[in-house]
C-alpha cells in the first residue's frame, strides 16, 4: 500500500514540475495604438508578442496623462481585448486577430490577450 502511495505522490510532483516549468504562451505579433503624451506630442505604442491571458496597461497612458489611447490596431494571432481603464476595467471592445485598425473614438487604457 505504501508503494502505491509513493508512486502516486511522486507521479503529482513530477506533474505539477513540469507544469509549473512550461513557459507562459504569448500572442505572436504586434500590438499598435496612438496617443498623445503628457507633453502634448503624437506617439505610437506597441507591444511585441505580448503574454497571454495577463492585463497590460497600455505604456504611455499610465496616471501621468490624462488623455487615453486610441487607435488600437490588433496585428497578433490572438484576440485582444482593450479596456477603456486601466488594470481591464471599464467598457470593453474585443479586436480580431490579424484586424486593421479601429476609429480614432475608440479610447483604451489597457488590453488582455486570449
């Protein structure tokens, strides 16, 4: 009964080591948006094979600018979903993968990829 017991407790380790070792996925590609920086200056942001299933605020837009992004253009092979807030809250728009871009209206502070 023990040997069982060992075994099935040996088998469990080595299954949650090699899970715990998998390398997070990724979105391949690039996330693209436009904003204006706290100076006042037109930018472009992007994101290169950002990690899936994670919320990323949007760098530039953070708390020391006021104005959001907008524009968001989804050119990664998973879906991206963009929030109108900071940490994924707020109103929501999903964007296809591989999509053109989305109306200058379209206000976004925050993106998780699926």
């Amino acid at each position: 009964m023990r040997l069982r017991s060992a075994r099935a407790a040996l088998l469990g380790a080595a299954l949650l080591v090699t899970l715990a070792s998998a390398p997070a996925s990724a979105a391949t590609g690039q996330f693209r948006y436009d904003y204006v920086t706290a100076e006042g200056y037109q930018a472009t942001g992007f994101l290169n094979s950002p990690p899936s299933e994670q919320c990323l605020d949007l760098p530039g837009v953070g708390q020391d600018n006021p104005q959001p992004a907008h524009s968001p253009k989804n050119r990664t092979d998973a879906t991206a979903t963009v929030f109108a807030e900071a940490g994924c809250q707020g109103n929501y728009f999903t964007l296809r993968p591989h999509t053109g871009g989305v109306s200058e209206r379209l206000k976004v502070r925050s993106v998780v990829f699926s």
